[in-house]
C-alpha cells in the first residue's frame, strides 16, 4: 500500500502579502496602488474606484437588493471582472470587514482627498433633517463619532457624510426610492422632514465629473438596475464609453422609459378585457388596484432577482414604488386606480367582440390542412369537433381575406 504525502502550503502571507489588519482598506488599497502590477491588462486611467455606502432612513432593503444582483454582480464589481470597468472597493458598514475606527477612517480619507483614487458615493434611505432630532438632543441617522471641542463625543449625521463627500465625489447614485424620491419616510405627515438626495443637494449639484445625482428608484429597486447603472457610470468615468442616458429625473433612460404594462405577463388579458376579481386569479389585476399602466418599471420584463419574480410574475398588483409619487399619490393601496375605470371598460367592450373572434381563429389554426382535406382529426386524446357550416363559411371568408394579393399556396377544402 502506497501513502500520498502532500507538501505543506506555504505561509498564507506568502500567497497573498502580507495584511496589515489595523489599517483602513483605503490605507491597504493606496500601498497596493503603488505597486505596479504587470499582471492586468490596461484599464484606462482609472484603475480603482472607491464606493462609499451611506444609510439615511432606510430599511437595508436596498443593499439586499444589490448584493442580490446577478448581471453584473457586486462581486463582479469588487472582483473587477467586467472589461473596462474599474475595480470597485466597497465600503459599505454592514457588508465591510472593518469595523469602528479602521471603518470610518475610510471616509475621513475620502473627505481629506487622501484615497490616490477617484470615488463615488452611494445614498440609501431617505434624508431626515437632523434639525428636528438635534432639538431634542437625539439624531435620526449616523455613522461613527467625532470628538468635539469639550472633549465629548457626537454622532455624524448621514446626511452630513453626503454633503461632506457629495463635491470631490465622481458620481453621487442614489438608489431606491426614498433615496430617489424621498419615499415612505417623506409621506405626508411624516415627522422627521425627510426628503431625497436630489432635493438635499439641489438642483446645482454637480459631481467633480460634472454630473448631477443618478437615480435608480424602486422600493426595493432591482439590483440588477442599480449594478448596470453603476457599471455604466464607470465606464463613462474611465473614459471607455459615452456618457448613458439619463431622463430628465436622473433615472437611466434605458431602465425606466416603459412602463410595468408595457411588459407584463398579464397584458393580454387587459387587451382582452378580463380581470381578476381576487388575488390568486391569472387575469389583469387592474380592478384590484394594479397601476402597471402609467408606471414605470421594468420588472416586468428584468425580474426582481437573477430574472426570477417580480409584482405581477408572482401575483401584486403595482402600488407605484418607483414613482416620485409614491406613497402619497397612489394610496389607497389596493383600490382601483381612478384612471382603470374608463380604460377597463374600454377593454371590456372591445374584448366582447375580440375574444369570440379570436377563438375562430384559433380553431381554425388549430388543425393541420390534411385533417381538413380529410375531414376528422386523428387524435387518440379526445374528440374534436367539425367545424359547422357557419364555422366553414366563416373560415373561408378568413382565407380568402388572408391571402387577398398574395398567391395562395393551398386550397380551403
Ligand atoms: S396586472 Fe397591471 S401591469 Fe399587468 S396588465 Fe394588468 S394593469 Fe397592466
Ligand atoms: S411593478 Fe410597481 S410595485 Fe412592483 S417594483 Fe415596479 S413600480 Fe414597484
């Protein structure tokens, strides 16, 4: 009997350098940079972009949403896989390895323009103004602490992490609704003055590469809409391709200029004006509540993970989530939405003569023209019934309209 022995591997240090855990990963990232390494191929001027992740009044649903995506991935990003596109460090406070201090030293480097690499920042949640918590001594959103001249500590606002780091910033990206748009915590009647990203920098915001914030809405958004955006942004940054178009709003024009009916699965049963009366039912859900028609949104066709779900792919109806109107202007939820009365009813109508009409046609393409030449279907699974004399009249009225200017290649027997 043979024994296989293996070699010990060698020192992990060895494999991969040795790590300074006690520093920032802006501080590793920057003696990295030094080095050069022949190993890559050429970039572009930018090799590494760092990503700075801030949390306003979010629920976390929106880096759920991104560490989700699949085409490109987060990974594929921080793993700088995609051609072209940069390298992406991550700083974000729940997914980073650091903690504390060695954390928070990233963004001081950020602010003090020390990274030796261009960055952008990343908005999620809505922005609370910090006025009204401060009054009572208490704050709504913050990341780390700074010492103060009486040797006390205080929080640092979220908020005033954005504006700190918004001018040296290549792009700011907002992402998810109440970043976008202000979202559930700016409703009406909220108690913290939240509002959006865009409508805290104003409309005079430009980034150091001239751009002004760049929305990727939704509630949650697709992290799939957000990974695109960013990669899209990168390369216009690294110079690789045009700037991608955005709409009047900051959304990307390629993402969110159709809307959720435009590319739903239950489309045709609107055209043909049957609706669900309860959930759980296949047809169109605009009588339940679904606003599909004027919003836009693309999970119809992109899904909400790796191309799987989305609203009405599972059954929901639309509440409107990516809109700047969302929640306020499409509350009551579940209602059906004033314009679905004349437009169902439209359909309704017309789909009282189309449906019949369809069905003949069906019928008629559903056999084979030998079945006709001979007159019965063939079929061990059940029967199926000749047409009638009305049916035949009909069908033959449907040919010869069919191949009205055109030869025709078969005869109707
Ligand atoms: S479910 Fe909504 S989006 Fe889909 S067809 Fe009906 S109204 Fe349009
Ligand atoms: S379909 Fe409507 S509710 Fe669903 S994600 Fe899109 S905008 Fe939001």
């Amino acid at each position: 009997m043979s024994t296989i022995t293996l070699d010990a591997p060698p020192p992990i240090e060895t494999q991969v350098g040795g790590v300074d855990y006690f520093s920032s990963t802006a501080e590793r990232e920057r003696q990295v940079a030094l080095q050069p390494d022949e190993r890559t191929l050429p970039l572009g001027p930018i090799k590494v972009v760092h990503a700075f992740w801030l949390a306003g009044m979010s629920c976390d649903g929106c880096s759920i949403a991104a560490v989700g995506a699949t085409s490109p991935s987060v990974e594929d990003l921080i793993a700088g896989t995609i051609p072209g596109v940069p390298r992406v460090v991550l700083h974000h406070c729940v997914l980073s390895v650091e903690s504390g201090e060695e954390f928070i030293r990233n963004y001081e480097m950020a602010e003090k323009d020390e990274l030796g690499a261009p960055y952008v920042v990343i908005y999620e949640g809505s922005i609370a103004d910090e006025r009204i918590a401060a009054a009572t001594g208490g704050y709504f959103s913050a990341m780390g602490v700074e010492k103060k001249a009486d040797g006390t500590s205080r929080p640092i606002p979220s908020s005033e992490w954005l504006k700190r780091l918004a001018p040296g910033a290549a792009a700011v990206i907002a992402i998810g609704t109440c970043a976008t748009w202000g979202g559930v915590p700016a409703a009406t009647g909220n108690p913290t003055g939240s509002m959006s990203v865009m409508d805290f920098l104003g409309k005079d915001y430009r980034s150091s590469y001239g751009l002004p914030v760049i929305n990727v809405p939704g509630c949650s958004p697709i992290g799939d809409n957000f990974t695109e955006t960013v990669a899209c942004t990168l390369l216009f940054l690294q110079g690789h391709g045009p700037l991608p178009e955005f709409d009047e709003l900051g959304r990307p024009q390629w993402l969110f200029n159709e809307t959720v009916h435009q590319h739903c699965v239950r489309a045709g049963y609107y055209e043909e004006g049957t609706f669900a009366k309860r959930y759980g039912e296949k047809e169109c859900l605009v009588e339940i509540g679904c606003w599909g028609p004027v919003v836009q949104c693309n999970i119809t066709s992109r899904g909400a993970i790796n191309h799987m779900g989305g609203c009405m792919n599972t059954g929901g109806i639309c509440i409107g989530c990516t809109m700047p109107g969302f929640p306020d202007r499409f509350s009551p939820f579940y209602e059906k939405p004033p314009g679905a009365n004349i437009s169902s009813t439209g359909s309704k109508v017309l789909g009282t003569f189309m449906r019949p009409l369809r069905r003949i046609s069906q019928a008629y393409l559903n056999k084979e023209t030998r079945w006709v030449r001979q007159g019965h279907v063939p079929s061990g699974w059940g029967h199926v019934e000749k047409p009638g004399p009305i049916m035949k009249l009909i069908h033959k009225m449907y040919v010869k309209y069919q191949f009205l200017g055109s030869r025709k290649t078969w005869k109707e027997e």
